[in-house]
C-alpha cells in the first residue's frame, strides 16, 4: 500500500517528532508501511530518530506496552504516532490516556486499516483506509489468472478524523 502524501500526514500538521508503532518485523506489509513513514519523513526534511520505532506486532496489548516503553524512555515524547494498524492505535490511545494525555490535543495519532474501531474511538481515528473490495478483486483476480502479477498496488485514502490536529 502507499503511503499518503506528505501534506495529508502529521508532518502536513507541522509535527516533526512523529513515531511509527510497526507490525510484525518480516512481515511484507509492516515492512512497506515502515518504508513509507521513513520516506514520508524524508521527503518532509524530518530526521527519524530510532527510539521513535516501536514494533507493536499488529496487536492492540503490545502497542500498549511499546508506546508505555517509548514514553517511559523519551525526554522529548513525540507529538505524533503513526501506527501500522488501528488496532494497534487504540493501543496508543490506551497507553496515552494512561499518562494523562489527550488525542489530539497533546499527540496527534493516525492508524491503518479504517476498521469500524476507528471510526468508533474517541476521538475517531484518523486512519489509512485500504480499499478492501477493490484487494478482494485483486486477488482474486490473481488466482485465476494464468500469470498473476508479482506484485500490485492500490491506491489507499487519508480518512481525516478528529485523532489528528496541528502540532
């Protein structure tokens, strides 16, 4: 999946200390959602700070404990949090409310998936929407084609909710 561009992102916001909560490390799809964020930040002109790099194993309870860790260890927390999956977002909407802090008010959170979860939080995640039927298609497309692609993209969509605001 590609990954917005920057002027839709936290960067877009005027965010520079933005975090990423990944998937599971091998996994294709963490590891393409992890490339992005990098090169989102690059083409923002923000540095990448390895401590701003959690993996959150697609699971709500470790993103919890990632963010609680990245927090735990930071003088200057970040102001934004891109995770990997929403799921995973309403970890860091856990661990961030744990510490008396306010989406978006104090951090800016974007998740990936656009689950009912996200729309369903408080305050409604602004999430990456993939076009699940439009994949659906695509693969099976590739099942009963005699020479199915190695590789497709399609596109995804921002969906700008309220977990978002400017730094």
């Amino acid at each position: 999946m590609r990954a917005p561009p920057p002027s839709t992102s936290s960067a877009g916001l005027g965010h520079e200390r933005i975090a990423i909560i990944t998937g599971h490390p091998g996994v294709p799809c963490s590891s393409e959602r992890r490339a992005g964020y990098r090169n989102a930040m690059a083409g923002a002109g923000l540095k990448v700070d390895p401590r701003w790099e959690a993996c959150g194993n697609f699971q709500m309870h470790d993103a919890l404990q990632a963010t609680r860790a990245m927090f735990d260890e930071l003088s200057e927390p970040p102001t934004a949090i891109f995770a990997c999956s929403d799921a995973m977002a309403l970890g860091v909407y856990w661990a961030l409310a744990e510490r008396g802090l306010r989406v978006p008010d104090d951090v800016s959170v974007v998740g990936f998936d656009d689950s009912p979860a996200a729309y369903h939080a408080t305050p409604a995640l602004t999430t990456v929407r993939q076009p699940w039927p439009e994949l659906g298609a695509a693969g099976l497309a590739a099942l009963v084609s005699d020479r199915p692609p190695a590789r497709m993209e399609i596109e995804t969509t921002l969906i700008v909710r309220a977990g978002t605001a400017p730094a």
